[in-house]
C-alpha cells in the first residue's frame, strides 16, 4: 500500500513542478519585472517549548490533494530603520505559534497502514531572511501572476522527489529599501487547507503584537474519520485512482506552461450575473453567484482553448469549504483540510455550444451537491479506494481565495496592500482578490502557450462585451 501512495502522490507531485522546469519562462499580460535581491540568513525556526513528540495521523481528505500552495503577502511596511526589529519579531512569534500548531514543524511519512501522517519532529519551519536594494514597486501589480518573479520571494522545494520531502510549511521574510516587506508562505496542502493557514497566521500576528491568540487549533482530526463499516453513497467523479495515468491533455513536460492572470471588475460581473439566471425546478428564479459566473466562463474558455473533442467529457471541480456543510459542523480552530471538492460535468460539445447559463447551472448545482452525507461518503470512499483528487486529463479545479482573511494579517507594521499566489499547481485555476479593499477578482492560471493565447481571447472578447452593456 505504501508503494501505492508514493506512486500516485510522486506523479501529481511532479506535475506540479515540471510545469515550472520548462526551458520558457511563464509570463503573463503587461509584468514586466527586474527584482534584484539576496538572501543574508536562513535557518529552521522550532516551537518555542516542547511540543507533542511522535506521529500525528491525518484524516482522508488529508490524503487526495498532494500539491503545495504559494502565496505572497506584500506590505508597504513603516521604514528601513526597522528591518531587524521586523525579522526579530516575525522569527520570534512564529516560534510561539509553532507551540499550538506544533504539526507544521515536522515531516510527512507513510505510516503502516499505507496513508500519509505527520512525525511531530520539532525539525522546524525552514525561515529564510532576504533583502533587496529595489523599491517594492518594481514589483507592480502583484496580483498578476508572475513565477519568474514572484518566486524569487517564497521557499519553495525545487528539485524534491515527492510530496514527503516537502516541509509542511516554509517562510521567507523580504525586506525593500523603501521600508516594504514581502512574507512568502509556502504550504503543504497534505497537511492544511487555506483556512486553516489562516487561521495559524491569525494566532502567529497576534502573538506578534503581544496580544493573546485570536484562534487556537482544533488538532483532532478524528472529527473526519470514516464511517463503520464505510459507505459510498454517491457517485464521486472528483476522484480518480492513483495508480491512473493522466491523459495528457495539459503536459508540462512536452508543453512548458504559461501563466496570466485576469482581472474582473463588479460591473462586468453583474452583468454576467444577469445574463445568467438560473430556472430552479419549481420555476422560480435563482441569481447566480460572483464565483459560480467566474467559475463557468473560465470551464467553458479552457474547454475551447485546449480544443477538447465534442464527445469527450470535461469536469471541473470546485474545492468548497465543508466546515459549515457538517452536521454538526466541525470545531472552531479545525486544523487540516476540511475542503471537498464539488464536481460538475458534461461533454465538451454540450458545454461550448449550450447557452452560457447551462454552464452555470451545472456549477451551481454541483456546488448544491456538497452536503454532510456527500462529504462522509467521499470520506469513505477514500477509505475503500485510496484515490486523488482527479486533476489530470479533461479536469481542470478551481478555488477561491478571496473570502480567505489574508487581508486581516498585521505583524504591527500595517496589513498587506496585495496577496497573491506565487505560481498555480498545473490544472489549478485561483480566484483572488486584487487588492485590499477592491472589489476585483483576479483569476490565474496556467496553461500551453497556444492554449493561454486562445483562452486569453475568449475572456478578453468577454470582458470587452460586457464593459460596453
């Protein structure tokens, strides 16, 4: 079983970072960026005191989506005078954040039964001290997704084999001769999901500022463990086996993978909206949401773009927060993943030559699908069949970033002015916000170079369409 898993999880792994290996630099509409920097330290930052020693068990939504998340933080910050009193304070209270949410400073193994598990080691979170003789500005637009650059800011794990090898959190700390800092976080989605990182940077900030924590963890993940005798009770097309080959549709190892992100403004969203009316089964009418448009224009224009046959069968999976869809809903401070994944599907003829509502119904629809049974019996299924998140052939996923606090975070130097992913997982498509206190949603991903120029068409026409209603 333990041969099993590293196969599956090596290649999804490896997807993830080959498309980034590839001899074209990404690049994305209107960056253009020179950052010039040096890292000055690095070491491994361990909990404060001692911590539970020994293995931490994971639950089976841990276990089926094993890629790495990168996101950057940038902050205006309050002078350069204040460089080593910022990284004194953000080193010193990640260390006491690290007390509670002891997980992050150890490694994943496979454990006997076959399933992933955290050694709770004390080896630490990898912290890295950087600076750069630049402005921030040189940056720009940090919501546009820009991996030559914006990686330069994140420690990310390059060159690991596998998942297992990969620190289920790192830290990169950023200094601008202008005063401007950049925090880059890299997770291991294996062990946390995007609430559960913000709710340890939530406790991290606030021991910061001296002030007590805000949320603690709930680390008992058998909250989530499987039924007896489990029990499948839907179907689970959001799954795939880990043993499966993926079609190939989007291979970064032959097609190096381009990156660009674009920008929704509310007008144009609302129109959509408008456009886009849903006739519930009792007749009345039901208004979609800002995700569910977003969510079917970027399917439909992917499906074109990567010329998918008319008879093929093309899914997209949503990753939708299951805390509040338990009955009773998880603990506050829950720490893991507790996201599922929604899967809406039909053949690529359908979905191109339908109305732009019939795209929509079946996102929503989806979306509807997630409920407490739906979730314990993807939990079960797991158990019985030990598969992956299906994000290989005609499958593309989509996530949203922008109900997630990362604007709330504040070390006592102000709150970030613009959080961004710094690169996006292969068939990962990331909804943001562009900026603190817009309105704008970023949307970023990659794709083949040929692909990325009709995609970018397709929405470009769109957005050009709607700004002129």
């Amino acid at each position: 079983m333990a041969t099993a898993i590293l196969k599956g999880t090596l290649e999804s792994f490896e997807h993830q970072r080959k498309d980034e290996a590839g001899n074209e630099k990404p690049r994305n509409i209107g960056v253009t960026r020179k950052l010039d920097m040096k890292i000055t330290n690095a070491v491994n930052v361990s909990p404060a005191r001692e911590t539970f020693s020994g293995l931490y068990a994971l639950s089976n939504l841990d276990q089926t989506f094993p890629y790495v998340i990168e996101v950057v933080l940038a902050f205006k910050g309050e002078g350069r005078g204040r460089r080593f009193a910022t990284m004194e304070t953000i080193r010193a209270s990640l260390a006491e954040a690290l007390v509670e949410f002891y997980p992050f400073a150890g490694r994943l193994v496979v454990g006997s039964d076959g399933k992933m598990a955290v050694r709770c080691t004390r080896e630490g979170v990898p912290f890295v001290e950087a600076m750069s003789e630049d402005d921030i500005g040189v940056l720009g637009d940090v919501s546009a997704i820009d991996p030559a650059t914006l990686r330069k800011l994140v420690k990310h794990s390059e060159g690991a084999p596998t998942i297992l090898e990969v620190p289920m959190l790192t830290v990169q700390v950023t200094t601008f001769k202008c005063g401007g800092i950049v925090l880059g976080i890299v997770m291991n989605h294996v062990l946390v999901d995007g609430k559960a990182l913000t709710d340890f940077v939530a406790c991290w900030t606030d021991l910061a500022r001296a002030k007590p924590p805000s949320v603690l963890p709930f680390l008992d993940r058998s909250v989530l463990c499987p039924r007896r005798p489990p029990r499948i009770d839907f179907p689970h097309h959001e799954y795939a086996p880990r043993d499966r080959r993926s079609e190939g549709i989007v291979n970064p190892q032959t097609k190096p993978l381009v990156y660009r992100s674009f920008c929704f403004k509310p007008h144009t969203l609302i129109l959509l909206k408008k456009v886009s009316t849903i006739t519930a089964h009792n007749g009345s009418s039901i208004v979609p949401t800002t995700f569910e448009v977003i969510s079917a224009l970027a399917w439909i224009s992917r499906t074109k773009a990567l010329k998918i046959g008319p008879h093929e069968t093309t899914k997209l999976l949503t990753a939708v927060d299951g805390r509040l869809k338990f009955d009773p809903p998880l603990p506050s401070g829950y720490f893991g993943n507790g996201i599922a994944w929604s899967c809406a599907e039909c053949s690529a003829g359908e979905l191109t030559h339908k109305p732009f509502s019939f795209a929509v119904r079946k996102v929503h629809e989806a979306l509807q699908s997630v409920t407490d049974n739906y979730i314990r019996s993807a939990i079960d299924l797991v158990e019985l069949n030990r598969v992956l998140v299906d994000c290989g052939g005609n499958t593309c996923c989509i996530s949203k970033w922008s109900r997630l606090p990362f604007y709330n975070v504040d070390f006592g130097f102000g709150r970030p002015y613009q959080v961004a992913p710094a690169t996006v997982p292969n068939n990962l498509i990331l909804v943001a916000s562009h900026s603190r206190g817009s309105d704008d949603l970023v949307v970023s991903l990659g794709l083949p170079r040929d692909a990325m120029d009709v995609f970018t068409k397709l929405i470009q026409s769109e957005l050009t369409l709607k700004s002129k209603l």
